[in-house]
C-alpha cells in the first residue's frame, strides 16, 4: 500500500530550481530515505511533502491528502523533525513535553515515551544542558506525540558522534517496529545503508538513482575487489582466465582481482585450490552505497555535508 505518492515535483525560489521534476512512492510500513549532499533540495522535497512549502509544479497525496490544501488534517496523523528545531534552553525538558502534549487532541503519555528513549532520567533537566543525543531523542518524542502513522526526520544525526548516531539508528529501528512509516534525509551514505528500505538519492534537485540499496548499488556496475597475498608471481594470467574477473593487478607481493559479480570469487578460489596456489590475507571488498554515489555524481560528501 503506498501512502506516499510524489509526481513530478518542481519547486523554484525565483530563477533557483531547488527540485527539478522528482517522483517517487512509498509504501506502508518501510523506511524511505532522502539522500544527497546540502543543497541537493531534501529539505525542500520533506517541507512540500508536509505542507510547509507550496510546490512550483507536480502533485503530492500523503495518506491521500494534499499537504498544500489539507496541512491540518496532515499534521493531525504526521509526526515531523526538522532539522532547525529549536528550543529554549532555560525549559525543563518535561514542560516542553507538556506544552506539545496540549497542542494535540489524544495524545500518547509522554512519560512512556520517555522511558521508551531512555531519557526519563532527564525529565527535569533543562533543555539547554542536554547533549546533542539527548536534544535529538527529544526531538523524536515530540514528534510522536500523537501516535502518527507516519514520521519525517530531517537530518536526525548531523553533528552527532558516531556513537550517538549508531544509537539513535536503533530508535530509528523501532519506529519501523512499532509499524509506522519513516521518510528520512540524510547526507551520510552509511546511515542510508543501514536504515532505508529504499531511497532516492538526489544531486542538484534532481534524482539520479532511485530503488533499494541492492538494487542502487547493482545499477552501478562497480567491481567487487578480491584481494590475497600470495608468493607465486605467474598467477596474473591464470586468473584472469577466470570468468567474470574484468582485471588483475599484482604489488608487492599481494593480488587484486577486480570482479563484475560474486560467482568469480569461488571460481577463483576453486582454481586455486586445484592448482594448489599457496596464498594468505583473503579479503573481498564489495561497494558500498557511497561508491555508488561518487560514480552517479563524481562527488565526495564531507562528514558536513557539503560536496
């Protein structure tokens, strides 16, 4: 079942065209990813997609709702994160708990939920002496409020340490447990991997590859690297023999045999065993999502995320 349905979308600030022609769905119960560097246009695409901005061109239905024309019916079944939430630092972390709390016709006990993001420790603490990670489960709390069906987090983990990122991840995880829907943005290829279900990967507001993280990385064509050790010297030719195996490449005594496909690391295995070819330190190095990303775009993504 798809809740999510985006056509075509345009959105232009004067002569900038921040999303260029973007189409994608998401379907019930998975975690949808939004990938690109700053500036690609995820923000953009998550604030038309809630109703915050008004799209230039192209439709969008969330829970068959029109964000643009129906935003408080949305927000009524929505939970959203956006990435330059604030609040003030001299309120108790329970009082702004509260606050929301009133905003919403049934909403859920924030004290379980609480306890649900281990910060129930934290209840009285004031905003503005929490940690990064804690000011982010924060954030996700308030989002969940009202029990939505769908949840968009923009940019959860920038300036997180790799710990805390890890850690929200598993929050992320449960969301997707406890059935609901995720839409997230991100700009770190790793997190992406590990989240979504699937995901569009965007660059100057345009998609460029959309599908699973299998299926993105597959469209690529990019080398499966087996490299070994090995003493022998003449095994360059007999090993490019081997089928699917696109090149070798022997330094100071360790082989790199690049791959088109899984099938030629056994076939290579297997020939060498026969042969009896003495080697140590196998090691099969597979591409990942950000290869992927460089070989789409020719670009490198800082840990900032700028290009």
């Amino acid at each position: 079942m798809k809740v999510i349905k985006v056509s075509s979308l345009v959105k232009n600030y004067g002569n900038t065209k921040a999303v260029r022609d973007i189409s994608f769905s998401v379907s019930k119960g998975e975690i949808f990813g939004i990938v690109g560097p700053n500036g690609a246009g995820k923000t953009t695409t998550i604030e038309c997609m809630i109703g915050l901005k008004k799209p230039s061109s192209g439709s969008i239905t969330v829970l068959e709702i029109n964000p643009s024309k129906q935003r408080s019916d949305l927000f009524e079944r929505i939970g959203v994160q956006l990435q330059e939430a604030s609040y003030q630092n001299k309120i108790k972390v329970w009082e702004l708990c509260q606050m929301y709390s009133s905003i919403y016709k049934n909403p859920i006990d924030y004290e379980v939920l609480l306890e649900k993001l281990d910060i129930a420790d934290k209840r009285n603490s004031y905003y503005g002496n929490l940690s990064g990670g804690q000011k982010q489960k924060i954030s996700i709390l308030l989002a969940l409020l009202h029990n939505p069906e769908i949840v968009f987090l923009d940019e959860l983990t920038t300036g997180l340490d790799p710990k805390s990122r890890r850690t929200m991840w598993e929050y992320i995880k449960k969301l997707k447990a406890d059935g609901r829907t995720v839409i997230l943005t991100t700009h770190y290829m790793e997190e992406a991997e590990q989240l979504c279900d699937e995901l569009c990967i965007v660059d100057q507001g345009k998609i460029v590859a959309i599908g699973s993280v299998a299926e993105v990385i597959d469209s690529c064509s990019l080398d499966i690297v087996t490299s070994f050790n090995s003493e022998n010297e003449d095994l360059e030719t007999l090993i490019s023999s081997v089928d699917h195996v696109k090149g070798v490449e022997r330094l100071n005594g360790t082989y790199n045999v690049y791959c088109s496909n899984e099938r030629a690391i056994s076939l290579i295995i297997c020939l060498m065993e026969e042969r009896k070819v003495s080697y140590t330190n196998l090691n099969i190095t597979r591409p990942t999502l950000e290869d992927a990303y460089i070989k789409l775009t020719g670009n490198v993504i800082k840990e900032d995320g700028n290009v």
